[in-house]
C-alpha cells in the first residue's frame, strides 16, 4: 500500500501485473540478475585491476584520449570508443564470471550437437567459471589477466562467440540486459578509477573466495584503501 504513486522501477512493475506471486518473482530476478550480478562482476574487476596497475593505466590513458582529460563521459557514443575498457570488462568476467554455473532442463528429448541424447527433464549445467580456464578454449594463457586477448590489430574490440564465453548466456537465452549491465559496470568503473586510487588492503592479495549462492558473492567483501587522484591539468 501506498507504493503504486511512487516513480521508481517497483511502482512501474506494480502497475502492469496484478498477480502478486509473479510480481516477488520479477523484483526477486531483477535484483538477482541486475543488481548483485553487477555488483559481483566490479567486484572483480577492481581486485584483478589492483594486482594489474598496467591494465588500470591503459584504462586512464585511453579516457583521455577519447573523452579529454578532465572531461565526464557525456554521450554513449564516447562509451562506444572506451574499446579497451570493454576488453578489461569482458576479460575480468571470462575469469570471474557473475554467474559461475548455470542450469538448463529439456522440456523434450533432445540431441546435443556431439550427438548426445538428452531425454525430456534432463537438467544440464554448463560452468563458465570453469569454461573460462580451460585451455583447449582459450589457449596456454588461459589463466591470466590480458585484456588485449579482446583486441584487433587496429586495437578495436572483437567479440568472441557466445557460446566460447557464456557469460551472458547465448542463442535464444541471451541475457536480455546485457547491454545495460555492461553500460553499469563500465560507467561506474570508469568514474572511480578517473577520480580515486583503489588499492587492495591486504597483502600479500589473497586468492578470491566466494560465498555459496546464485551469483559469485566474494566473502568477506573486498576491503581497499581509496585515495582520491590530483586533478591533472587539462
């Protein structure tokens, strides 16, 4: 009661369905697969750009550059140019995927493209997290940081097939907020490394420990130190 008048995303939702049941199950997926999945995959990134200050430099360099020092991001455009950002994105969630298994159910027989049969009910389970360390996949380099394995020649970003990198799922189950996520998880990262030094607290770095549950939760959170940057002159 007396949320309906409100101008947020619930009221918008609470306007277009009338079954309650459905309603908890859309705000329950939304937070699931928008907020926490978001928040999981900065998470990450900023923990693997912290052990890599190269990755995070190139990062700064290339804002500048495209954006002009000292200059907000003002259109989705200059977000488009940010090609190496897109890289450190899609390489950190290679390694740290927000979801790090995933499950599917047949609703009838079906066969797999090697030829398995699959009997209608079969539950199967793909595992990006594991997908993304196997080097048959993507090579001897499989488990280290390198934004550029995104990189063309000219230095433009290029996808790989959805189905090598199931982070956002692929085919007809592709995550249909995909582009928004990325969109925040790019905004948000590239506003604070532009304004703030972020340093991991411990030392030596410890190895990423997560927390049972539906998205890669890292326990115990993630403690830094944050410093904020001395504006350059433009």
């Amino acid at each position: 009661m007396g949320f309906l008048t409100h101008n947020d995303l619930l009221s918008r939702f609470m306007c277009t369905v009338n079954d309650e049941t459905y309603l908890r199950d859309v705000v329950i997926s939304f937070l699931l697969a928008g907020r926490d999945t978001v928040a999981s995959g900065l998470t990450s990134l900023f923990w693997l750009l912290a052990k890599h200050p190269n990755v995070e430099s190139e990062i700064r360099r290339e804002a500048d550059r495209v954006l002009g020092k000292n200059q907000e991001l003002t259109s989705f455009g200059e977000m488009k140019e940010l090609h190496y950002l897109q890289a450190a994105v899609y390489e950190s969630m290679r390694l740290y995927p927000p979801i790090q298994f995933d499950s599917k159910f047949c609703v009838d027989d079906d066969i797999l493209p090697d030829g398995s049969l699959l009997r209608r009910g079969t539950r199967v389970t793909y595992h990006p997290y594991a997908m993304g360390r196997i080097e048959e996949i993507w090579g001897p380099d499989c488990l280290e940081f390198k934004p550029e394995r995104w990189l063309k020649d000219d230095g433009d970003f290029s996808p790989e097939n959805p189905f090598k990198y199931p982070v956002f799922q692929a085919g007809f189950r592709v995550c249909l907020g995909k582009e928004i996520a990325l969109l925040e998880l790019k905004s948000v990262a590239l506003s604070l490394l532009r304004r703030f030094q972020i340093q991991l607290a411990t030392r030596p770095h410890p190895t990423l420990r997560f927390s049972p549950g539906l998205t890669a939760t890292l326990s115990g959170g993630l403690p830094v130190l944050i410093r904020e940057r001395e504006v350059a002159p433009a």
